[in-house]
C-alpha cells in the first residue's frame, strides 16, 4: 500500500467535531413565582383632618378648662410645662427613632441657634403667654372670633419687615376680615378689656414669628416640618418661658393649686398638646391647601359651638353675623374668587352626579343638614333670649360711654338695669 493511500486512509478515520448540543428542556415546571403581597390601605385623609381637628379643638377647650374652670390661674406656667414636654419627647424621639432624621439636612449650628432660633422662640413664647392668659377672661368663642384676623397680621408684618411688596388689591380682600371681625366684638356680651388686649397682643406676636420663619424658609437648606422645627424651638421657648414663670408665677403657686387640677391632668394636657404637633406633620402630608384653608374654618365654627356647650358661652346674633363675615373673608383672601367659583362647580356637578347614582342617601343628608341647622338656631336662639336683657344693658351702656351720658339723656336713651 503506498504511502498516498495510508494518508487517505487515515484522514477518513479522524472523528468528526460533535455539533454543539441544545440546551435541555427542564423536565419539571419551575416553581411559580410568589405574588407580591398587595399594600395596606392607607388611611383616609378624612382621617387626619378629624384628627387635626380634633386635638386641636381639645386642646383649646382642656387649656379653658384648666385656667378657668378649674382655677388654675397660671397660664404661664402650663406653657412652660407643655414646652419641656415637648422638649423631653423630641430628645427622646430623635436619639431612640428615625422620626426626626431630616433635622440632620437642617444646617443648625451654635451661631444659626443664636440669630435665628432663639429670636423666633422669643415671640413664640410671647404669643404663647399672650394667648393663654386670654383665656382668664374671654371666652373661647370670642377668642376664635378674634385670632380670625391673623391672616391680616401676618400680612402687615411681612409687608412691615420687606418679606413682601405692598400690595393694595389684597388688603382690600382682607378688609373683610377685619369688618367682620369689629362687628363680632361689638356684639361680644363678655367684652374684658384686658382680655382683648392680651389676645391682639398674642396675635402680633404670632404674625411677628410667622413673619421671621417665612423669611428662614425661604432658603431651601432650612426646610423644615412642624416636628423638626418644635425640636429646635421647645428648648429655648421652654428655657425663656420657665424664667419669667419662676419671676411672675411660681413665688405664688403652691403645691395645693397642683394637687387641686392633678398631677395625671396635666401630663395628659401636655400629651394631647404634643400630639397636635404631630397631627399637623401628618396633615400637611396627606391634603392640599384647599383642605387645610376649609378644615381650619370647620374647626373654628365647632369650636365656637362647643364653646357654647360645654361652658355656656353666650354668641349674640350680631356677633354670629359678624363672624360669618369674617370666615367668609377668609376664604376669599386665602382662596381668590376664581379658585372659589371652580371649586364651587367642582361640588356642584360632584352633588349632583352623588344624586343620580344615590337619591335616597342624598335626601338623608339633606335632612341631617336641615335638622343640624334648625337645633343650632333653637340653641343660640334659647341662649340669646336668656341674655336680651343683658345684652340690651351692655350694648346701653357701652352707647353712653361712647357718647356721654349727657348726650344719651338729650337723645333720650335709657339705660336698662342688669
């Protein structure tokens, strides 16, 4: 065999490269893969402004009740009580949770605490003092009546200190506020002059603060939430607060005015205080502004009608038709008229769609309405013929003193007895 032929040979021998080989199907069907678990339902923002609402109302009426009811005349030192309340709870909230993680965005050092901080807390605690010594001599009615001109305040103040151009279209729309508001106070029947001026001192005060935390804000490194901010201003409010209580207050408290309101009475005082701070937090997240303007007039009519019930404080129909003014002012400066007309529309297609698809709960509710409407007219109507003649002497009285008693008798007007 020659040497060609052992060569083809074997070159036929050599083994032919395998074909690469399919991939294998699995025999088997693979687990399925695990749904994901579907989230809990968050709450319903109706949730969070009832309980805005509602810790806020509490704890307007529980300070009530403590300074007035209860004897309890030293307004100052339960606003230093609530502050390190406050102050205990944040420290504790910021070293044992992640609640108040975003105060590390905030830039705060000891020179920001001092220039900014401190200065903010000291009209805080102003307005704090000023508003809680009001209650010793107005009531809770009148008190909301009054604080309805705060929007007006704030606006002056920034005008004031040149966070804002003046702008005379908007202090047309806030004049409402304010006429309705004269009228209200003229028809308030408990008028204490102090009082009064406590309280218009109180809400300059707060426009004063509002003013300088609107102008710290403004830069974006300083954002913060109500919480975060209570972490940073409790200390210091609680500090200056706690010195004019030990100079004004405690040199007269003794430990009988304690034990007379309860030791339980106050820490629960203070806990729904903070809680409130917590619920605004809370509020803020989950609305919009539209919700927050029209929770924050809601609040202000029940508490007035709460007032009415629980401590019996009278509201004339003068006074009652001067605050609709005010509220309805309100509205209008913190809404416009061209937000009010949509949103009015907005509700009355919503009715009338809940209409068609639902008429019998529609009738109910407009039942429930009618007869909600009927028993609070029945009340202030049965409270205010209890106090005509108190009225009428008061409103006799403050005419004369207003004209002289010599110009009422030439007008021939008499003064009724009380």
């Amino acid at each position: 065999m020659s040497a060609s032929d052992e060569k083809a040979r074997n070159s036929g021998e050599q083994p032919r490269a395998e074909a690469p080989q399919a991939p294998m199907l699995p025999t088997t069907n693979p687990p399925p893969e695990k749904a994901a678990e579907p989230s809990k339902p968050a709450l319903h923002p109706a949730f969070y402004i009832a309980a805005w609402i509602g810790l806020s109302s509490s704890v307007i009426i529980f300070n009530k009740w403590i300074l007035d009811t209860a004897k309890f005349h030293y307004p100052i030192f339960l606003t230093t009580w609530h502050l390190a309340f406050a102050t205990l709870v944040t420290q504790a909230l910021a070293r044992g949770t992640t609640v108040l993680d975003s105060r590390h965005k905030v830039p705060m050092t000891g020179r920001v605490y001092l220039r900014a901080i401190v200065p903010i807390g000291v009209f805080f605690s102003l307005s704090l003092i000023c508003g809680n010594v009001t209650y010793l001599y107005l009531s809770v009615s009148f008190i909301q009546m009054l604080k309805a001109t705060t929007p007006v305040a704030v606006l002056l103040t920034t005008w004031a200190l040149g966070v804002a151009p003046p702008n005379m279209k908007t202090l047309y729309n806030v004049s409402f506020i304010v006429i309705g508001v004269i009228i209200a106070s003229f028809g308030e029947i408990k008028f204490v002059l102090v009082g009064f001026l406590f309280q218009v001192g109180g809400i300059v005060f707060e426009a004063i603060r509002l003013t300088m935390v609107q102008r710290l804000l403004s830069s974006a490194e300083f954002k913060m939430d109500p919480l975060v901010s209570l972490y940073y201003f409790a200390p210091a409010c609680a500090v200056m607060n706690g010195a004019v209580c030990l100079v004004l207050e405690v040199p007269r408290m003794s430990l009988e005015d304690v034990a007379r309101v309860g030791g339980v009475t106050l820490l629960i005082n203070a806990l729904v205080a903070f809680l409130l701070n917590v619920s605004v937090v809370m509020l803020i997240g989950k609305t919009s502004s539209l919700v927050l303007t029209l929770s924050g007039v809601l609040k202000d009519i029940l508490l007035v009608v709460a007032s009415m019930l629980f401590f019996g404080d009278p509201v004339s129909l003068l006074q009652a038709f001067g605050y609709s003014v005010a509220l309805a002012g309100l509205l209008y400066y913190k809404l416009g008229g061209d937000a009010l007309r949509d949103h009015a529309g907005h509700a009355r297609r919503a009715w009338a769609d809940y209409g068609a698809r639902r008429p019998k709960a529609r009738r109910a509710l407009v039942l429930a309405a009618a007869a909600g409407l009927a028993a609070l007219l029945l009340l202030a109507a049965g409270m205010g013929a209890g106090l005509a003649p108190r009225y009428g002497s008061v409103a006799a009285e403050r005419i004369e003193s207003l004209i002289g008693s010599e110009g009422a008798q030439e007008g021939g007007l008499e003064v009724g007895s009380s």
